[in-house]
C-alpha cells in the first residue's frame, strides 16, 4: 500500500509553460509520484519535448504538446489530442507566464501613462487568457469525469501590486486569482477543486538574467524573510500537494510560496 498522501493514482496532468523552470519541475515531480500521463506544453517545440523525455525517463508516458495558450483554437486541440493519446484530463496547472514567446523589451519599462494595448497585449494574453482557454478546455474534460483539480500559478505580483512595468502583469494575474475562485465555486459539486499558488521570486532563466547584477539580487532579497530565492522545486512541492487527494478539501485558495515577501490576508 502506497504511503504517498501525493499520490495522483494514473491520473493524466497537462501542465503549460513545461519547457523549463517551475513548469519543468511540476512536470518531474507528477511524474514522480504516480501521474498516469503528463503532457509537457511549451511555446517552444524542442524545450517541451526536452522535457517529456525526462517524464518518460522516469517511466510515465509524456506528449509533447506545442501550443500558444492564448490561442482558444491550438488549445482546444491540444487538449482533444491529450485525451485521444494519453486519457482525459484530471490534473490542469496553468503555469504558463510573463510573456510567453513574445520577447522581453529592451531597457526600462515604460510608465503606464505612456504604453498603448500594444504593450498590454502579451502580458495579458498569457497570463489571463492563457489561463481561461485552458481552464474552459480543462473543465469541459474533468465535469463528465466528476473529478479535477486545476492549479493557476499567479505571483505575490497580483496580490500586492507591483510597479515599474509590472501593472499589467499585476493585473492580469490578480484576474487568473479571481477566475480561479469562481471555478472553484463552480466546479466543486463536479468534484473538480480549483486553487493558486502564488510565487515569489523563483530561481528561474527570467529570474536568473535580472539578478546577474549582485547589488540588485542583494536589494531583491532585502525583501524577503528567508534570505533567498525561492527553487523550483519549492514551487513545486506546494502545486503536487493541491494536485492531489490530500487536498480534496481545499478549493478557491491562493496559497503564496514566497519565502515570506508578503503576508496579507
């Protein structure tokens, strides 16, 4: 008899953004502890399938799936294409973010009072969007099922508010927190929970390229209780735990992994 309470019992997971930091690690860490399928979605092909030949290495079938979470159409069919290969889906993180493919402007961010839609677009593509396409796709599995859990990563960003260039991602992850709760409270009589976790500065590539400046590292973790950035795996412990049975009972919560940066209500 298994003494894993995280165990996930052959259930297919699909995770976005796989191809690297948190979504690599989530990816690893279902495949660990029991999931019958992961599919390793990423917007760059080769990353994604890197990643799904780690998952089968650890001898859990893995799709490789290419898709663009803020296009409803590519979605869709990532998901049909999940459940014809792999089986439906149970387990849904939405770990895609920041701006997907579209690349990080150089230099200082703009003032709010000077970018156009233009600028909001990418942030808000992935990060709301991309978190509804796949939720919708998601639920139109699990609800025939009678049973899912969906995790939205969003980041102490939407709880707080950050500035400089982060209002819209703010924003945009303040909104995945609010959809989340509605799931849950729509969700929970089909036995689908839906929770976010909320992150603080992970060791992750993004993270990794603004903190090749010590002074600005060390400013950084100033901020923060325990005096370092968090490691995917941290991430990744809390996002196992809310995938699984253990947390049958906890649904509509934003649970913050953030080595104690904020610590509202």
């Amino acid at each position: 008899m298994s003494t894993d309470i995280c165990a996930l019992k052959g259930r297919v997971a699909l995770v976005t953004g796989a191809g690297r930091g948190v979504g690599r690690q989530v990816a690893l860490h279902l495949a660990a502890h029991g999931a019958g399928g992961v599919v390793v979605n990423d917007a760059d092909a080769g990353r994604a399938e890197s990643v799904a030949k780690e998952v089968r290495a650890a001898g859990v079938s893995a799709l490789a799936a290419t898709a663009d979470v803020g296009d409803f159409d590519a979605v869709t069919a990532m998901f049909e294409r999940a459940g014809a290969e792999l089986g439906p889906v149970g387990i849904l993180v939405n770990n895609a973010g920041n701006r997907g493919a579209a690349p990080r402007p150089k230099g200082r961010p703009r003032p709010l009072w000077e970018q156009t839609p233009e600028d909001w677009e990418p942030w808000l593509q992935v990060n709301l969007d991309g978190v509804l396409n796949c939720t919708r796709n998601a639920l139109a599995h699990m609800v025939p099922e009678g049973y899912g859990r969906i995790v939205t990563v969003i980041s102490d960003a939407g709880r707080v508010g950050e500035t400089h260039g982060m209002e819209i991602y703010s924003g945009a992850k303040a909104g995945a927190a609010g959809l989340t709760r509605a799931v849950a409270r729509l969700g929970g009589r089909y036995g689908v929970t839906a929770n976010s976790v909320a992150l603080g500065a992970t060791r992750t590539p993004a993270i990794a390229a603004l903190t090749e400046n010590e002074e600005f590292a060390r400013k950084m973790l100033s901020n923060y209780v325990i005096r370092r950035f968090g490691e995917p795996e941290d991430a990744a412990n809390m996002i196992l735990f809310l995938a699984s049975d253990a947390a049958g009972w906890i649904t509509g919560q934003t649970v913050p992994v953030n080595g104690g940066y904020s610590m509202t209500l």
